[in-house]
C-alpha cells in the first residue's frame, strides 16, 4: 500500500469513528449505559457456604432437624372441640447447641384476645353482609385458642414454657448439644372453628338440614418450628396469613372419632380391617386395581343413610406417616368416598376423593380424575410421587394442602346445576392443592417467609397439569372450549397487574404478609414469570431439566430462594441474573415497542451523514478510496433508481470487490438483498427481555426472530438491527403471540396499528 492511500483511509475510519463516537455519545448524555440491569446478583445473595453451594445444591454440611411426634387425638363431635395428647421427639442435627425450643401453637391465632384482627386497617365499609356485621359488631369473639394442659418431659416433670402468642418457647432440663434427641409431651385442647361462617384453614362445616358436621382438621395440635442455617428459629408468629414452615418427621397418630364417622388423613391406614365394613374392604380392594374409573368405597345412599343417626359409639383411626412435614385429617358421617388407582413409575398409588353430595355430580364425575391426573403431570416435571395416596376432600369455600390430603371447593347449586366457573374453579383448585403436596411438602420451602416459593412453582406447574388434565379427560371441557382456561400462567393474564398501579405493588422478593393484591403477587406473577422463562426465554428443554435438577435436590430438604434461582442458571448455562433481578426484585413491567423503522438502498454516492462529517473535518470526498453507501429512501440524495434492485447493480463498488475477491464458487452462493432496514426498538418499561419480533414480507410469508435479552445490556432505553432482505418488508411487530405480558402493546406495530382503548371497545359494546 502506498503512503498516500494509508492517509487517505485513515481519514475515512476517523470520518467513520467520528461518527460512531457521536451516537454514542448521545446515548451517554440521554443516561443509558452502565444500567445495572445485568449486573449479577452478589449483593442480593448470601455467600455460598458449606450448607448450600454457589451452585444451589445442599453442601456437604447441610442439616436439617427432626420432629417425630406420636398423639392420641379425640375428636368431641357433640360439643365440636378437639383434645390430644402428643409426645414429640426431637433431633438436633445442627452443629449448634440449643438452649431452648420452639414449638407453633396456630390456633392461638384464634384466641379471643388475639392481637392478629387489630393489625388490619379496617376503616367502616359503606355496606357488609349481616353475617360479616354481626361477626364483626355483635357477637363475642370466637374462643379457639389452644388450651395447654401440661408441658412434661419423660420422668414426669414439668417443663417450663412461655407462650408469646402463636410460639411458645420450651426449657429443657439441660440444652440440646448436637446430635442429641429431647423428647417432651403436651396435652392440650380447644374449641373447633366454623371455618364457612368464620373463615380458617381448618374446621368444620355445619349442615343444619340433618345437624351434622364435616370437619377438616389441620395445624391443630402443636408444632415444632423449624431451626436451620438461614434462619436459626423460624419463629415469625403466624398473623394468619403467611403459611407454615416445619421439619420433617415420622407420626405415628391415633384418632378417635363416632363410630359412624368415616376419616382419612396423612399416612398409612394402620387398622383398615378395624375400622372398615367387609364390604368397604372388598370395595378397596377392586378399587385398587381400577385405573380408569374411581370405585366407591362409600355410596351417596350409604352417607345418606348415615346422616340420619348419631352413634354413641368410637372407633379409633390409625395412621402411620413417614418423613412428612405436617399432617392433616378429614372426618364425618356424611361422606361418600371413592378411589381410584394411579400408575406412577413402577409403583401405585391411591387416587382418593371424599365429599358431601352436596358435592355431586361435579365430585363423582372430576375430583378423583383431577388427583390422579395431576400426580401424572407433577411427577412427570420434578419427581415420582413418593406417597402412597393423595386425597381430595370436598369442604366449602376451601383450598388449602397438607401432605397426601387437600381440601377443595367446587359446589353445584342445590338442584345440582353448576356453572363453568364452578367447574373448573373445582379442578383447578383440586389440581393447585394436590400439587401442593410437591412443594412445599416435599420440597419443603418455608412459606411464612416465601410465600412464593410454594404458591408460584406449585400454580407455575398447575397451568402445566391444567393443559395435561384436558388433553386426557377432553369431556371435562365445555363446549366451545379447545384447551383448559387456565386462569394464571399465559402471560397475557399477568399485564394487568403488572402495569398497574406501582403503590399497590411489591416485589416477588417480599414477606407474604407485607404484599399488597397476595394473588397476583404469589401466585400469579412468579407462575408467569417461569411459564414465560420457560416457553420463551430457555426453551422447555433447558428450563425442564433444570426445574427437575432443582426439585430433586431439594426434595425432602428445605430449599431458599437461592438455592432455586442458582440451580436454574447451574443446570442450564443460562445466566439469569438478570430476569430474577427484574421479575422477583423489582416491580417493572415489561413494555418493548418499535420506535422507528428506516429503509435503504445501496449507492455507490456518499449520503448527506458522509459529506457532512467530511467537510467538518476537511476531507475531500474524491479523495476517500470507494465505499458502499447506505441511501434512506425518500432523503434528499434518494434516487428512485435505485429501487426494486439489488445490491450488486446499485453498486459498482460492492460489484468490483465481488470480482476481485470471491472465486466463481463463491460467487454462485452470494446473497443479493434489495432491501435494507434499520429498525430501532424503544423500551419503555423497566424489564429486560428478549425481542421477539415478527417480519412479514410481501408476498405473505414472514419469519420470527428473537434477540436475547442481553441485546439491551449498553442501551436500555433503545436498540436497533440492520436487516437485509430479498423480499420487501412490510410490516414487523414486536410479540405478536403476547408471550412476554409486554403492558402496552400500541408501540408493538409497525406500520402502526390502531389499538383501540378498553373504553373505545366498551362503548361500542354499548350501541351494539
Ligand atoms: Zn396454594
């Protein structure tokens, strides 16, 4: 190269660097670089140590303690009270020595002093139900506070203890060094709540045609609270609102009900030939060879029956539990019960339903289906289901889980007509509960902290189940409807909420209790949030196999919400920060428009941009060695020409270096776009995430393309791409499947699309 032309180009790369200096600077001055969008989340997250891995795994000295509990409970059916006397014993893995215990009294939450009532901010309401009115205004508040008899140890002695509302600490004769067993015994009794007329997770229904109740009994009898290496004692009171954090455990647990009562709950039915007629038997036994049909252990005639007598009579329910967190039970004498058999791996288990028949015809026909179909889809995404049943019990107004047992609502109207809101308001409650079962009570996070870790992966895998449940069981669909209404999980659900308003909103990241709108916040918004990682961030193939890591090595142990988020990133190679950052530490929304879009040929001419850079700096344009210029159609130095041609006619430039450069095979396989367009992405909303756009061409067809998300990490507020075409473009919008929950999708189009306002379209609703 002679001296001369080394000049000469050197001056067009600082006419061309000049340039690009220039824009960048203008994105400097309008502040949008160096955004922390995708810095990793170090100062959010605690320091990897021995307990959990910077990977997310449990590290070689995780620990987690033990609760084995054996309790004789008496269910007083006349007076609606509930007695027991439970011994618990307890194992200190940690490497800590404890002074002390703590031990959950729930129903505390239900004394009648209780302080949970008087943190709510409740200014008059302009109207109220009577029975809200007079629940409020009144009467007496209800007395269901526990009743603690003693608190012993072994030998007899009494132990000393302090209750501070739903807690009460424990002393022992001497602290719990590590690797020591303490075990101690309370007795205790109180007042079982109407959970219809009162609201609760646990109680019982009054039905005052034949003066019967169905009870559904859970956190009733004192609990250990969990120890471990995040939280120490996880004694946050329970407010009655944030769920439950325990330790695992074996119960060994004996129920006294009526005699004419039939109960099922957590564990093993120890004495089925006790408590079961020959012909139950003999119904259970067929019933555990039925994979299509559920068999009734119980006719609707036979509960029909039973509601009309009142044994004087007990019979006592054995149950064996091994390794759960909590246990539950559900007992009356106006129950039909059937059950059905589920295949899962190389092992069966027991599908199970009891329900008033007030319940049917929808319980007959779904809720047994719906159990055994979600144990498929659940195990199917983490893990086989370990238990050996899981049971759906019919109870008014009711969603709530515990392991092997859920109760669920779901009612018909009295002349047995159901709506479709019932319908599926019914299966999708029974799949959310018995999903339950995988987390949090297998996968055992600690819901009074995270409500999310519990309620987001479990309605995030629902959706999943829901899609699954109406591909086997087409009828339960009504007419019209080709796929499930799943309520949450498509994203489009999610926009609403996230693009309202930004006082009534909290972070994913945030206590339960401390949330504002619970629903979106726990369940709705993470269940999106991983329905869109999944479909549209990581692809299925990634996200599933690393939702699978994370709930195998969690299962039985209890995970944070690290240890979640790190798992997906170490099993996929996905680097995620970013997405947790924005989705479950912020409140931003998702918005991604077009900005502008700009379409150009080639010429072998210097455009204005050249010429005007060239004179500020002195350079003669006849002196710059040939360059290929880009020409916006309709600026001044546009020459019709040049259009509906391709890059090689238009310059002789591009042409001649073709020649010089490219063999004939080379040139045979050369490209030849016409169309050239700079289209530029703005973003409004403050969440990163991929571009996903679709270019439709002339003649009909279009293509779809995303850019990850990164393509926002020097510039969050605008982007552009070149792209060279054969065929004209002539429109691009941006999502157009609704995949991201993008909050305003008027910017989505180019050319723009009218988007009609929620009010334009009511109005016209209106004169129609
Ligand atoms: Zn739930």
């Amino acid at each position: 190269m002679n001296k001369f032309k080394s000049v000469l180009l050197s001056a067009v790369f600082v006419a061309v660097g000049a340039f690009a200096q220039a824009q960048e600077k203008t994105e400097r001055q309008q502040g949008h670089t160096n955004n922390n969008k995708f810095k990793q989340l170090y100062d959010e997250f605690s320091t990897p140590n021995m307990f959990r891995t910077a990977s997310g795994a449990p590290g070689p000295a995780y620990y987690q303690q033990q609760a084995d509990y054996k309790m004789d409970i008496v269910l007083d059916d006349e007076n609606a009270r509930i007695s027991g006397s439970e011994t618990i014993t307890y194992t200190n893995n940690s490497p800590d020595t404890l002074n002390y215990l703590w031990v959950q009294l729930d129903q505390n939450v239900r004394v009648k002093d209780s302080p949970s009532p008087l943190i709510e901010n409740d200014a008059a309401q302009p109207a109220d139900t009577p029975g809200s009115f007079a629940d409020t205004f009144l009467t007496e508040p209800f007395d269901g506070g526990f009743n603690i008899l003693e608190v012993k140890d072994t030998n007899g002695r009494d132990l000393p203890h302090m209750i501070n509302q739903t807690m009460m600490r424990v002393e022992m004769p001497k602290p719990l060094a590590t690797g020591e067993k303490f075990s101690f015994s309370i007795k205790w009794w109180y007042n079982i709540n109407d959970h219809v007329n009162g609201r609760g997770r646990s109680g019982y229904e009054y039905f005052p045609e034949d003066d019967n109740r169905a009870y559904v009994i859970a956190q009733f009898h004192p609990r250990m609270a969990v120890y471990n290496d995040v939280e120490g004692w996880q004694n946050s009171q329970f407010w009655g609102r944030d769920e439950f954090a325990l330790p695992f455990g074996n119960f060994e647990v004996n129920i006294t009900v009526p005699a004419d009562h039939i109960l099922d709950g957590t564990g093993k039915l120890m004495n089925r030939k006790e408590v079961f007629s020959k012909e139950m038997m003999k119904r259970y036994e067929k019933a555990k060879k039925s994979y299509d049909e559920p068999v009734l252990i119980v006719t609707q005639e036979e509960a029909e029956a039973a509601e009309k007598t009142k044994s004087k009579e007990t019979k006592t329910w054995k149950l064996y539990a091994e390794n759960v967190r909590d246990f539950g039970f559900a007992t009356s004498r106006r129950w039909i019960w059937d059950m059905m058999a589920v295949k899962l791996g190389d092992k069966d288990v027991m599908a199970v339903s009891m329900y008033p028949k007030e319940g049917n015809p929808l319980w007959e026909q779904w809720s047994t289906k719906a159990v055994a179909s979600t144990l498929k889809t659940f195990s199917r995404m983490t893990f086989d289901y370990p238990y050996h049943k899981a049971i759906s019990v019919h109870a008014k107004n009711q969603g709530m889980e515990y392991p092997m047992i859920c109760w669920n609502y779901g009612r018909p109207d009295k002349d047995g007509n159901y709506s479709d809101r019932t319908k599926y308001g019914m299966i999708s409650v029974i799949i959310h509960e018995v999903g339950h079962n995988f987390f949090p009570m297998i996968v055992n996070s600690d819901e009074r902290q995270w409500t999310w870790m519990d309620e987001g992966l479990n309605t995030f895998t629902q959706y999943v189940a829901e899609q699954d449940f109406a591909e086997w069981y087409p009828d339960a669909l009504s007419e019209g409807h080709d796929k499930y209404p799943s309520r949450r999980g498509p994203a489009a659900k999610i926009v609403d909420y996230m693009g309202g308003d930004q006082n009534y909103i909290a972070p994913i990241m945030t206590k339960g209790l401390n949330v504002y709108q619970f629903g979106n916040n726990a369940y709705g918004k993470p269940a999106t949030a991983l329905n869109i990682l999944r479909e549209s961030v990581m692809g299925r193939e990634l996200f599933d196999y690393a939702f699978k890591e994370y709930s195998n090595r969690w299962k039985f142990k209890h995970p944070t919400p690290e240890d979640f988020f790190r798992t997906m990133e170490d099993a996929s190679a996905f680097d995620l920060d970013w997405f947790w950052r924005g989705w479950f530490y912020t409140t931003d929304y998702v918005d991604i428009g077009i900005k502008d879009v700009k379409k150009y040929y080639v010429s072998d001419e210097p455009n204005a941009e050249i010429r005007e850079i060239a004179k500020q700096r002195g350079i003669n344009l006849n002196d710059l060695p040939p360059l290929v210029y880009f020409v916006e159609e309709g600026s001044v130095d546009f020459n019709e020409s040049l259009k509906g041609k391709s890059v090689l006619e238009n310059s002789t430039t591009l042409n001649e270096y073709i020649m010089d450069n490219f063999s004939s095979a080379e040139r045979a396989k050369i490209k030849e776009p016409k169309y050239f367009y700079s289209v530029t992405f703005e973003k409004p909303g403050g969440l990163v995430m991929p571009i996903i756009v679709e270019y439709t061409y002339a003649d009909g067809t279009s293509k779809m393309e995303k850019y990850p998300a990164q393509i926002w990490r020097l510039n969050d507020a605008e982007v552009s791409k070149t792209i060279a075409s054969e065929k004209e473009i002539v429109s691009i919008k941006v999502d157009p499947n609704l995949e991201t929950a993008d909050v305003d999708t008027s910017n989505n189009s180019w050319p723009r699309e009218e988007v009609k306002s929620k009010f334009d379209s009511f109005k016209e609703g209106v004169k129609n």
